[in-house]
C-alpha cells in the first residue's frame, strides 16, 4: 500500500485505490519495426467536480516519467508539449471524455520499446494515473513479407491478373505504398494500389517463362520495406529431354551417344535402372515405351523423374526403349537401344539329309547315320549377343565353310566313308565358348564277294563275304531250304565270323548231293540286301566227278574258242552294260566240271547297284575281307579255275541307293548242242527268266 502512494506522489498525482477509477488495455503490444499499430484503449473515472464542459486532457507516458515535470509521448492536451522522439508517431486517438484512450503508434523504432501508463484530468478532483494497468511495448525486426497470389502456370498471349496483400492493417494507420519489378513488366504496365493490396495485369510472353516478378512495399519511415519475389512459370511444350542410367545402384549417368540413337550395352544378369527427366510447363506425363509396349508412366503432380528398372536383365530385354514426355501444349522422347550381351546358349545342330526340308535338332554326343551317295547338311544354331563365332572341325582340323557368309552351315553333297567320324562345331564368344560334337556313321548297302567253291576231301567247301555298314549279316540257302547253325545229321556245317563292316560265313556239305545244286549266299542289313548264286550241273551219268572227266577233253577243246566269243559277246553287250554294277563272280576249284564253267557267267539283275571303285584290266586283286577262309592257305587243295574277268566301262551315272533295295546275282547259261541244263532245274531265287543264251552251231 506504501509504494503506490510513494509513486503517486513521486509522479506528480492522486493515486488513491478508488474503485471508481478502472481502465482495459492489453498488457503487451507487439509492433515490428516501422510498422503501425493501433492499441485500443478504455477507461471509467467519477463524475466528480466537473461538468459536461469541462475539457478531458488524457496523456501516455512511458514508466517511471514525472507527469508534472516529463513530457507525455501522446496527449491531447494542446499546450502540453509531448516527447520528441515521439512527435508525429504516437497519437493520442482517443476521446477522453468519452472515456476512450486508444492510442496509435505509426512507424515503430526500437527505442520505443518500453511500458507505458495512462493519466486522465478533469476538473479538480479527476487527476488520477493508471500505473498499474498500462501496457508494454515490444518493438521487433520487421520479417514479414507480403503475399503474391499468381496462377501456377500462366498461358502465353492470355492477360493474367496478380495480387499482392500485406496482412498488416489496423485503423488509423496509414496504408504502405506497394510498387511491382519484373522483365515481363513493359514501361506501361499498370500498377494499381489499395490500402492493404495492389492489383496487377499484364500479358506474359514465352520468353518470360522462368522470369522474376516482385511486389514492394513501402512503409513511412525511409528503408524500411518488404517484398516478395515469385518466379514465372509460362506454359511450354516438352523440352530438355534426357534419359541417363544407373548400373548396380551406381550414380546415373548419361549414356553414350551413338548416330542418332544412344546405345547401351549390358550383361545378362546385371541390374539396370532408366532414367528419364523433362522441362515442360506445365509438368508433362513421362512414359517408358519398349517396342510399342507402355512398360510405365507417371502422372503430371508425381515425380517429374521416371524410372524403370530391370533388376536382372533377360536376352529378350534387349531393344529400343523410348522415353515420351506429353503435356497440353506438345510432346517430346528420346530412344535409347539396349543390347543385353550373353555367351552362347542351347547350342544344337540342325540336320537336312537327302534334300529334306524337315530339319532334325541334334545335341551333343549324337549319332548320325547317313546313307552312301546322299547330301548332308549341316547347320550349327545358337543364341548369343553379340553373334558367336561359329566353325566346323573334323578330326582336329577346321574345315572351310560351304557358305563363307555363313560360316555354321557345313553342306556334303555326296556323302562319302572317308566322311565318317566326329564333327565338332565351335561357337567362340568373348563371354565364354561352348561345342557340340556328332559322330557322322555311313550306311551303305551290302557289297557282295562270293560265294566260291571248292571240293575237298569231306566234301563241298564255300565261302561267302560281304562288307556294309551297318554291319551285314549272312545265311545260305541250299535250293529253297534256308541252312541255319549246324546240321544234326552233320549233312552241313555254317561257320559265321565277323569283323568290323565284313561278315563272313564258310559253309561245308557233307555227303551225296543232288543232281540239280542251286547254292545262295545273301547278305542284308537295313539298307539293303544282295545275293549269289551257284548252279551245279550234273554230267549225262548223273555224277559231278565223272561230268568233269567226260567234259574234260571237249572243254579243253573249246577253251579258246569259248574265250573268243565271250569276248565277242561282252564287247557286243559292252554298251547296255554301263549302268549296271559291277558283281563278283563265282570260284571254282579244279574237280568242277567244264559245264561249271560255262553256266557260272555272271549276268546282273534288274536291281543290281554299281560297286563304288570299278575294276580295270591292270587293277590289282581286290583283298579279302578280314575273317575269309584264303584257299590259297589250304594244304592239300587243288590248284582252282576261275573264268577270266573284263572291265567294266566306268558309267558317268550310279543307281539310286534305297533302303529296301534288293540284288541278286544271277548267271547266265552258255548253251552248246547236246550239252544242257536239264528242264526241271530251278532258276535262282528272286531272279528274273530272261538268262541270255550264248549259242554255238
């Protein structure tokens, strides 16, 4: 109670706690510098010693001021002179006789942060001050800045109206002064200004896209002002368009160019990530396209970068991906071409055989069987990026392509023995290297050699030889009985060997034979079979021993002659016989008859295939096969006659090889007057009734 009335009169006044006296302020008022703030202010005192006459003087002092002797900072009291650092900005605005003490601080300064009280007088018992219910004064730095209200995107050639306010505005304080900068801002442009906001219209241009406009505003007190800057954004097409890339979660970066497109190499396998990015206003749809096929998009308020990752590229990743940026106003893209690098992979051959388009798909390790004669190609296929390098091998040499531009195809037009082995083809890669390997078996058709016979001491002795591949296999036939294993009865013996392509197959007869003997040896496998044949004709007593020694002296006798006309008739027949093969013929020995002889000419049948190496005159004696019986070897043996052998003619043509085709080889019958066959003796199996009869007078 002591200290107000110790400052009441320190201060120059009644301070007496009357209830009768009572004033509403804020306590605190907060004003950034230079700026102005109007403080609403009431108050209630007595109505004692005056009269609706008496003037009402109201005065604002800042604390601790003497209000007899210090001078007010805002009064209404014309001949109290007020503080100078205040005059002109604080005002007293209110009627004190209407009880209001509101008061307006224009252009606020720091010193002007401090408290301040209320004193009213009126009359001579009115003089009342409110210490105790004044306010205080916070004075900050001026961080406020106006706000620019502006379309996001602005059309070109279309007039646009922005707005600048500043959210300062109190009663009775005067209005900023605003002020509009900017290169899309002609020397006309207008400006117009409210109290609190200014309007503004202009027509943007394109190249006023990325441009500055800025809003000023101006207060009282000189230097201090605020702005605010907003950068324009005018409507354009697509542009800058870039795609860059990101191996392994490794920073992007743009791929190398390459002609028109970039290109793009990566390894199967590898993490990629695509990258691309557009300037466009307003923000465009960006969309990653691969072959014709949206793989992704994204939309105009997303992430104006568009990814697209390929976690583990594929062989069937590899293309040309183009990245399209659309919006309103136009579109733009960018191709990028993607290899995915890969060493060769599912490395097959594939087959044509005999001009057949059907292709066959080999692995590694297969087995080809090709006929004789026929035509092979072979093609070496695999998938890799870039292309392998693909070659042919056999036997640890690299063969030359058929095709140089294609070095994967290997064509044999004729198919030869010599071809038989393994084929390697070789696809090489920087990647790594992979081959495959088939082995290549030819097939041919039983060739025939034999049969030949010779008698000894048990009995009739022959042999039979045949050489195919595959391997052939032999049986005799004895007339129309096919002669298998051994007999029980010992009547003959079959003893079969074999080596490598040659089969063999000795046959013994024991015991009496009868009188017309048509002895066949027939080799077959899968591709084909061929047989021999042997007629053995009894003499006129019915004995082969006793033909040959009754015959013995008229064949001895007509040896030359008989050698003359055979020549004659094969030099006669020479030409028709150039397409027919080449077949062996039939080996006696010494206990044969002369009638043997004459009935064992060769003459081929209509299915007769041509040897592969022809004989001539000077050729050398073609060798056994492995295995045969050699009767030169045998002990005991007689010396053996054999007809005398002619070349053939070499024929520029050969007959077709099938695998079902059949040969037998027949003999012609050399007919002289009392000497014949007799009627009831069978021609050879499968052969045809057209024997050539040679016939002399």
């Amino acid at each position: 109670m002591l200290l107000p009335l110790l400052l009441s009169s320190l201060l120059g006044g009644s301070q007496a706690m009357d209830g009768r006296f009572w004033i509403r302020v804020q306590e605190s008022v907060m004003v950034p510098e230079g700026l102005c703030i109007s403080v609403p202010c009431s108050f209630s005192y007595p109505r004692q010693d005056w009269t609706g006459s008496t003037p009402a003087y109201g005065y604002w002092f800042k604390a601790v001021t003497e209000t007899t002797k210090g001078a007010p900072v805002a009064t209404n009291h014309q001949s109290r002179e007020v503080e100078m650092s205040t005059r002109g900005r604080f005002q007293l605005t209110g009627d004190p006789a209407k009880g209001n003490c509101s008061l307006v601080i224009r252009d606020a300064q720091m010193q002007d942060e401090s408290q301040y009280f209320f004193r009213v007088e009126r009359g001579s018992y009115v003089r009342y001050n409110f210490m105790n219910d004044g306010f205080f004064l916070k004075v900050t730095a001026l961080t406020q800045k106006p706000d620019v209200y502006i379309p996001e995107t602005l059309e070109p050639g279309q007039p646009v109206t922005v707005i600048c306010v500043f959210n300062w505005a109190f009663e009775e304080c005067p209005a900023p002064s605003f002020s509009w900068t900017g290169a899309a801002l002609s020397s006309q442009g207008t400006k117009p200004t409210t109290s609190h906001f200014s309007v503004l219209s202009f027509t943007p241009r394109p190249q006023d896209h990325d441009t500055n406009l800025t809003c000023h505003v101006d207060f009282s007190r000189k230097g201090v002002s605020a702005q605010r800057t907003v950068r324009l954004r005018v409507a354009y097409a697509p542009r800058d368009l870039v795609i860059s890339i990101s191996r392994d979660n490794t920073p992007a970066l743009e791929p190398q160019p390459q002609g028109n497109v970039p290109y793009l190499e990566a390894q199967k396998g590898q993490f990629l990530r695509l990258l691309c990015a557009a300037d466009s206003q307003p923000p465009a749809t960006l969309s990653w396209v691969l072959q014709n096929r949206v793989l992704s998009s994204s939309h105009p308020w997303g992430p104006r970068t568009l990814g697209l990752e390929l976690p583990g590229v594929k062989a069937g990743d590899s293309g040309r991906y183009t990245c399209r940026a659309e919006n309103r106003l136009g579109s733009q893209q960018r191709a990028l071409d993607l290899s995915v690098q890969y060493p060769p992979e599912n490395l097959r051959v594939m087959v044509s055989q005999a001009n057949r388009t059907v292709l066959e798909n080999l692995g590694n390790g297969t087995s080809l069987p090709v006929l004789e004669g026929q035509s092979l190609c072979l093609v070496c296929v695999t998938h890799s990026s870039p292309p392998a390098r693909l070659s042919w091998t056999q036997r640890g040499q690299v063969l030359s392509p058929s095709q140089p531009s294609d070095p994967g195809v290997l064509e044999l037009p004729r198919v030869q023995v010599e071809h038989e082995g393994e084929f390697t083809c070789h696809a090489g890669h920087p990647l790594g290297s992979q081959h495959v390997s088939l082995s290549l078996s030819v097939h041919y058709p039983p060739k025939l050699l034999g049969p030949s016979c010779s008698w000894e001491a048990e009995g009739l002795h022959c042999s039979c030889s045949s050489q195919a591949s595959p391997a052939p296999s032999l049986r005799w036939w004895l007339g129309e009985e096919l002669l298998e294993g051994n007999s029980s009865q010992d009547s003959f013996e079959v003893t079969p060997s074999s080596a490598g392509p040659w089969a063999n197959s000795s046959l013994s007869l024991h015991g009496g034979l009868s009188s017309g003997l048509r002895l066949s040896c027939e080799a077959w496998n899968v591709r084909g079979a061929q047989s021999g044949s042997i007629l053995q004709l009894p003499d006129k007593k019915g004995l082969i021993s006793t033909a040959f020694s009754n015959g013995a002296f008229l064949g001895i006798g007509i040896m030359a002659l008989l050698f003359l006309c055979l020549a004659l008739f094969i030099m006669k027949i020479l030409p028709k016989r150039r397409t027919q093969t080449e077949t062996p013929r039939p080996r006696f020995s010494r206990h044969s008859t002369i009638l043997d002889y004459i009935n064992v000419v060769p003459k081929a049948g209509p299915l007769a295939q041509k040897r592969n190496q022809k004989a001539t005159p000077n050729s050398p004696r073609t060798p056994l096969p492995p295995g045969a019986p050699s009767p030169e070897s045998k002990k005991n043996q007689k010396k053996q006659y054999q007809l005398p052998s002619f070349p053939e003619p070499k024929s520029s043509t050969q007959a077709p090889e099938s695998q079902e085709s059949q040969e037998e080889l027949h003999y012609a019958t050399l007919n002289f007057p009392g000497v014949r066959p007799r009627p009831e003796a069978r021609m050879p199996k499968g052969t045809q009734a057209d024997y050539a009869e040679v016939k002399f007078q």
